[in-house]
C-alpha cells in the first residue's frame, strides 16, 4: 500500500467504536487489548511482526475488503469497523489483524506466570496438545454456519475424558485441500492447548478416540514438550491464516508420506473467513480450562476459577479479626 493511501485512511474522519454491540463480545477483550496497546512494543519473540507491519496488514485488509462491499453490506460494515480502529478506540473484530495482534501479545505475557504457577507441575509432563478434528468438517460457503461454542464445548467433554486439568490455549483455522484431488476441500480448525499430563501414551489414545483419523486429517493428535517460551505461547493465538495443500511425498528411500505446503488464501475464502472471525470475536478463539480472565482495576489477569473470590475472602476474614468488636444491642422488654 503506497503512502497516499495510507493517508486517506489515517485522515479518514474515524467513528466511536463501541464493541459491545457487536456479536461475539466479550467483557474482558477490549481491556486485554487497551492494556496491551499502552505497553513498549519491543519485540516479546523471535520472528514477531511489528506494530507497523500489522497496522500496514489492516490498511491492506481495509482495501480488499473495500473491493467487494459494493453488494454485501457485511462486508461494508467489517471494512468500516476495521477502518475505524486506532489506539484509544479498537474496533476488537476477530478480523482486525492490529487488534489480534494485541491480544496475542497480552496472552503471550500474562500466560507464562499462568503455566508456571498453575499448570506446571512436578509429577507431570508440560506438553502442548494440538488436536485436528474431523467431524463436524466444514465445507466451503459454510464456515458461518459453524458454532465454535460448540467445538470448545466438544473439546472440554474430551478433556474430561482424559481427566486433564487447567489448560488454555487457543484456536486456528484454514482452508485444507488435496493437490490431486482426492477429498473435497474443507475449513479444517486446529486446537492447540498447553496443559500438564501424567501419561502421554494414555492421554493420546484416549483423545484419539474423540478425535478420529481419517483421509483428510492423518494425524488429528500430536502432543509434544512444552518449554514456556514466548514464541512457543504465541502459537496459541495466530493473526495469518493460510491454504493448505495436501500431497503424497515419496522419500529418497522409497517411503511414502503426507505433506503440506501453505498458500495464501484466494479471495472468496478470505471474505467467508473475514466474516466468520468478525462474528465470532477474538475472545471466541481463546481456551480456558480451569482459568478466566479477570479484571481488576482495568487490568487482566489469567487466574483460576475462584481464586481472585478466595484472595478477597481471607482479606475480609482478616479485616473481620483485627476489627474491634462493637458492643451488642440488646432491645429493652418494656412492660406496661
């Protein structure tokens, strides 16, 4: 995008955005987002982009989008929104790479005390669980029809079923498809979840009886060491979505295995993307297992459930001690 049309868009007269009356809000992300955005943008993990470069992706969003609002007012309301969003007044649309961006790097930040003091422990092994499904598949031109309530309520009975703890994590889309065409190309949604496990043999076979193989997704389980590092929690919450090709490979020798090369998107899957995210929200796309944000005094933390409640309980038992006691009122019996 040249420098005149960065212009037009930062002088573009800008409307109050007020998140709340958009689908998908919730509460806590647009504190997340304004807490992060007053924070140094020093570079938290190898290979990150920076607050240019995603500014620089939402001037180019706004353009495509700009393309095709003529006979979708969707589209023209995304674009508008999109437009709008600037430090002081975010627009928290999961379709605004500037405003993922943010939130990507408030979870980065507040979920390593998080894994360390709550999900890490001693006698078991700090794994990040990535999960494929391959049922309930999404076909093309119906990506809006698809509930990601419904996919993390799916994942929490698998977890039980597993016995697993406290996990967060968040999730990814793209669009899979074969190179020689042997399935019919599909939105496929990716899990990734970093949580602590006793046994991994035990843990994987159980999930992959929730989450089965099948010609399109080979391999729907992979758990591997988890090490608390900025980049390896930045792959919770991803601001790109891609293509994906599926081919057969064969080796040098002789063995034949499944590959992918990531492409970009082509525009009708951009816009059927754009709009799903921008309904769903960024708050949507993040898991929380035995945690939820909470705010306090305009800042978000990842706590357990209950325990900000637990810590204000044992301060007024404190208070309650150390207070003197006052006299007890008892009412006089008057006798006529």
């Amino acid at each position: 995008m040249n420098r005149d049309a960065v212009y037009r868009l930062e002088t573009r007269p800008k409307r109050k955005i007020d998140p709340s009356k958009y689908a998908g809000f919730k509460f806590w992300v647009p504190k997340a987002i304004a807490e992060e955005d007053q924070n140094p943008k020093t570079q938290l993990w190898r290979g990150e982009p920076t607050e240019d470069d995603q500014r620089a992706e939402r001037f180019r969003r706004v353009k495509f989008l700009r393309k095709y609002e003529k006979d979708n007012p969707l589209i023209r309301a995304i674009a508008d929104r999109l437009a709008a969003c600037r430090r002081g007044n975010r627009c928290c649309s999961g379709a605004c790479p500037e405003c993922g961006w943010l939130l990507q790097r408030w979870f980065v930040r507040k979920s390593k005390a998080f894994i360390s003091d709550v999900i890490d422990k001693d006698d078991q092994q700090l794994v990040a669980i990535s999960i494929i499904p391959s049922q309930p598949f999404v076909a093309p031109d119906q990506l809006n029809h698809f509930s990601i309530d419904n996919l993390q309520r799916r994942l929490n009975f698998a977890l039980d079923k597993i016995g697993l703890g406290a996990a967060i994590g968040g999730i990814d889309f793209s669009h899979n498809e074969d190179r020689d065409g042997k399935y019919d190309p599909i939105w496929s949604v990716h899990l990734y979840i970093i949580t602590s496990i006793i046994n991994e043999k035990h843990s994987k076979r159980l999930l992959k009886e929730t989450y089965q193989s099948d010609d399109r997704i080979p391999r729907p389980i992979k758990v591997v060491d988890f090490n608390n590092s900025a980049r390896r929690r930045s792959y919770a919450l991803k601001t790109i979505f891609w293509r994906r090709v599926g081919y057969d490979e064969v080796k040098a020798d002789g063995r034949r295995c499944r590959n992918t090369k990531r492409q970009r998107l082509r525009v009708k899957e951009k816009l059927e993307l754009f709009a799903f995210l921008n309904r769903c929200g960024l708050g949507g796309r993040v898991i929380f297992r035995g945690a939820k944000p909470s705010v306090r005094r305009g800042r978000v933390k990842i706590r357990p459930p209950g325990g900000s409640y637990q810590a204000n309980a044992k301060k007024c038992q404190k208070t309650a001690k150390n207070a003197p006691r006052k006299a007890s009122f008892r009412p006089r019996t008057l006798y006529l």
